[in-house]
C-alpha cells in the first residue's frame, strides 16, 4: 500500500467504487475516462510499481492478470467480438498512473496498433 496511490486507495475500499472483478490478489474497475464501450482496468490489490519490478520476475501476476481480463471480457459481453489488452509504460504512453495496471478495452473495432 502506498499513501498516494489512486489504485492502492480504490483496491482497499479507501475510495468506493464498484468493482467489475475482484479477489485476493487482484480487481478490475471500469475506467473513469473510458476510450471505448468497454474500458477495464485490472491492478493488483498490492503496491506493485511498474512492469520491472524485481517482484514480478518469475511470478504468476500477469498470468493471474491475463486470466481474469477474460473473465471480465466475457462480463461485459466482448469475450467472442474480441478486445485489446495494453500496459503503457511511461511518458510517450500516456501512462498517469505508477501502479501496474492492464487496460481492457473493446466493443467497437479498435484499428491498428499505433
Ligand atoms: P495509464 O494512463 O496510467 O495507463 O492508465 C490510468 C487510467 O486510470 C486512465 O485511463 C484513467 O482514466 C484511469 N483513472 C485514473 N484515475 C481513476 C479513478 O479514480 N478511477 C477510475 N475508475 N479510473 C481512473
Ligand atoms: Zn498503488
């Protein structure tokens, strides 16, 4: 848990929101500024800062992360019309937040990559 962080605060209840998805380790949250019909986000409950973090070597989170993106897919009814998985990692992103996240985004056609 770190003091500042948004998605410590809505993982912990601190801040209420509804949660799409949500377990031990991990939860998923509409995303308040959506880029499509259906835009997730899925975090881990625990303060992990960023994709190279000496945590995450060797371990299951993004596994655990990649499972329940289809869950929530299949939730919010993109599952079979399909979906786009993104991590942003720093400015050139546009990345906001330092607290790993994955975005689900899809129910619409979703263009290239770019
Ligand atoms: P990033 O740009 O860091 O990859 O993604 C952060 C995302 O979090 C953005 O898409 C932004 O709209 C979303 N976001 C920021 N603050 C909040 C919040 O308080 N609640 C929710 N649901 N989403 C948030
Ligand atoms: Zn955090």
């Amino acid at each position: 848990m770190l003091d500042n962080c948004i998605f410590c605060k809505i993982g912990n209840g601190e801040i209420e929101t509804e949660f799409l998805y949500k377990d031990d380790t991990v939860c998923a949250i509409n995303d308040i500024n959506p880029v499509a019909p259906v835009h997730i986000l899925i975090f881990p409950l625990e303060h992990i800062d960023e994709i190279g973090d000496e945590e995450l070597r060797g371990s299951r989170w993004m596994g655990h992360i990649l499972y329940v993106s289809k869950k929530v897919a299949d939730l919010t009814g993109i599952k079979d019309s399909g979906f786009r998985i993104v991590i942003n990692q720093g400015s050139d992103s546009g990345q906001e937040v330092q607290h790993l996240h994955a975005h689900v985004i899809g129910g619409r056609p979703l263009g290239s990559l770019g």
